[in-house]
C-alpha cells in the first residue's frame, strides 16, 4: 500500500461513515454485489468482511490520489474537511 501510514480518519471513514455499507446508486454500490458474498452463501450475508472489502476500495483509492500532487491535495482537503461532519452527524444521531 505504498507504505502509507494508517491515520486517524480517511477516504472510507467520511465517505462510508461508520458503517461500512456503500452509499446507494454510487459507483461502489453497483460493484458491491461482484464483491460481497462472492459464493453467495446464505449464513454470510451481511458479514463483516464485506464492509472490509468496500472499505478496501477505499483505500485503495486513497492510495492511487497520492500519485499526483493535485489530487494529494484535494483528497487531503476532502478528508480534513469532511471528518468534523461525519463526526457531529454521528454524534447528533445519539
């Protein structure tokens, strides 16, 4: 992974929140079903390990933006900026 750091907060944390679940009609939602439960066992649906695949991508993404500075930069503003929003509507939401 380019010997990138795990932080505090990232792509996944402000695009997914908290729980992991691809946000409906995004690009991710429609790849979601090639991912998750891929032997489309019943007893595994909903698992963990999908929201880690999801949350993967992600990653991933995050990653890829560290090619260029431009895009560096724009994601790490995203990131900064989002983060004390996803944390006051969840906090708000207890």
């Amino acid at each position: 992974m380019r010997d990138v750091k795990p932080g505090i907060t990232g792509l996944a944390q402000i695009s997914l929140g908290y729980t992991g679940n691809a946000p409906e009609g995004s690009e991710i939602a429609r790849l979601a079903a090639t991912m998750q439960n891929p032997f489309d066992l019943e007893e595994t649906k909903g698992s963990l390990a999908d929201d880690m695949r999801i949350k993967l991508l992600y990653d991933l993404a995050y990653t890829a933006s560290l090619e260029r500075l431009r895009t560096y930069l724009s994601t790490e503003a995203m990131i900064i900026v989002k983060t004390p929003l996803v944390m006051l509507r969840m906090t708000q939401g207890r």
